[in-house]
C-alpha cells in the first residue's frame, strides 16, 4: 500500500513538472528522499528569521527555508514568526501598527544572545528584521522557500501580495521547477484563495490537535481539493496517522522535530519530511540512513 501511495505521489510530481525538484527521488528504500526544512532558518544556532539564520540553514544542508510571514502598516511583508515584535527585539507593539522604517529600526539578534549565551556572537546584535524582498534578493532562486501566511485575517491582502511579488522574483509559474516554493497555513482560506490565484503552486495545510492526532476520509478529501501535504506538531503524529495520510497521496511534514532519536522515529514511520531548528542534526541523520557506498 505504502508503494502505491508513493507511486501515487510520484505520479503527481511528474504531472506537475517535468522538474521533479520538491523531493529527489531517491532509489534509498526505494522512497521519496526526506525533506530537511530549516524551520525559521536555522534557528537552534542564529537568531530567528534573520539573514544570518538562513544562510546558515543552507550551509547546514537543509533543503528548504522556512519563512513566517507578517504584514507592517504599509503593507510589507516580513519575515517574522509573532504578530508583536515584543519576544524577538525587547520593545514592543503589533506589526500590524508599526511602518517598515519603524520596524527595520528594531535590533532582532540580540535577544538570541541573551537567551542563548552558549551560542552568543557579536555578529547578531542589531540584525534587522528582514522583509520577503529582501530575503529572495539574498537567496532566491538558488534556493527553496517554505513560505508561511501567518494570521492572514489581521493581513487582508497578504496573499496577493505574496504571489506578486513571486511572481516578479519568477519563482512561481508554469515555467518554474515544480516545489521551489511552498506555501502553508493554518488557515484555510487562506490557502484557498492563494490556490485560486495560481492552482500551480504546492500548498500544505497545517493542522493543530490536542494529541493523538486523527483524520477522517473526508477531511484528507476536502485537504485534496487544493493541498499537496499536511503539516503537524510532532508530537501529535502516529504511524498510523501517518499511512493514512501518505496513502491518500498527501505528504506530511511535522514540525518542529529537534532531537535526533525523533527524527529517526519519524523517518521510520514514514515522514515525507519536517521542520527542524537544526538541519545539521536531521542531515546527520538521514546521512547516516543512507545505504553503504552510495
Ligand atoms: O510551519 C510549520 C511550523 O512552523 C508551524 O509552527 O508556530 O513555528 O510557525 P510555527
Ligand atoms: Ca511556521
């Protein structure tokens, strides 16, 4: 069953793209190769969507850059995890209240010193909170995006926004690699109505659930209509739920999984990737999975 669901999955990607860049197929197990996705950058080690923790999610092997998004009072696009700027630059206030040149006055490293001494540098203090532009002129289109709409009902207008300025980046589109950006959301409308502007574009849903997570025939099918994949607390998966969902041709990605004894669990069970704050471990991980001489 399991090889038909991949089979299945693989079958999409093709019908999608001819690039089948999302996930390398790999002839490892015979399985769609995991998905390292640097959740915030890499954020175990730098301040939180910042350039520096990006970067280094890319030197640290992770496939995708996770990106969080807010909307400022005029009408930028950030990358930032809160709606308030209080936990990550010590002052505070909604970004929806606050101008890009109010926001980008904001010092969004130095938070990391003081809560992480062990991993403190002088190269984090004053970092700016980087807008999506900013974030793509630096790393786009060399890399992958896993892009959140965060509260898009405070946003209206976020997700017009957010293909726009995509689609001036050239990297969404028929002419695109199939996977180079994802978009997920807790929301489903949201999700929907970016699924109406470019049905191309692969979305994945996330979900919350007071744990053990379970999924009736009909939410999968409702997620079908317009999702290529589900998103879920780690702590909430089971094996299971897990072939239940990769069965119907949806792929999963738990997040955020930062031990390496989690991630080989969920490697076994099955996950078509996830979200971790140090993609160095998950890339140790699947390294060592890998069979001998290959
Ligand atoms: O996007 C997956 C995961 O990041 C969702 O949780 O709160 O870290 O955005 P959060
Ligand atoms: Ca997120």
């Amino acid at each position: 069953m399991r090889c038909i669901a991949i089979a299945a999955l693989v079958i999409y990607l093709l019908g999608a793209s001819l690039d089948i860049a999302i996930a390398d197929i790999s002839s490892d197990y015979g399985q769609v190769k995991a998905i390292n996705i640097s959740h915030r950058g890499a954020s175990g080690h730098a301040p939180e969507h910042t350039l520096h923790a990006y970067e280094l999610g890319n030197v640290m092997k992770g496939d995708y850059i996770e990106i969080d998004l807010q909307m400022t009072k005029d009408g930028e696009l950030i990358a930032l995890h809160d709606e308030t700027i209080d936990r990550t630059t010590g002052k505070k206030g909604l970004v929806k209240n606050l101008t890009l040149k109010e926001l980008k006055k904001l010092d969004a490293g130095s938070w990391f010193n003081e809560a992480f001494p062990e991993k403190k540098s002088t190269e984090y203090m004053g970092l700016q909170i980087p807008t999506l532009r900013e974030v793509l002129d630096r790393f786009g289109p060399d890399s992958k995006f896993f892009i959140e709409t965060k509260s898009p009902e405070v946003y209206p207008g976020m997700e017009e926004k957010l293909i726009n300025i995509l689609n001036e980046y050239n990297l969404i589109g028929a002419h695109q690699t199939f996977g180079n950006v994802i978009i997920q959301s807790f929301s489903i409308e949201s999700l929907r109505k970016v699924h109406q502007m470019d049905e191309s574009i692969p979305l994945v849903q996330l979900l919350s659930y007071y744990a053990p997570a379970v999924i009736t025939d009909s939410e999968v099918s409702k997620i079908l209509e317009y999702a290529v994949g589900v998103g879920l607390h780690y702590t909430a998966v089971s094996p299971g739920y897990i072939q239940k969902v990769t069965d119907s041709g949806l792929m999963i990605f738990p997040y955020t999984v930062n031990e390496k004894d989690d991630m080989k669990m969920l490697l076994d069970w099955g996950v078509t990737g996830m979200f971790t704050n140090y993609p160095d471990r998950l890339d140790e991980v699947i390294q060592s999975r890998k069979p001998k001489n290959s």
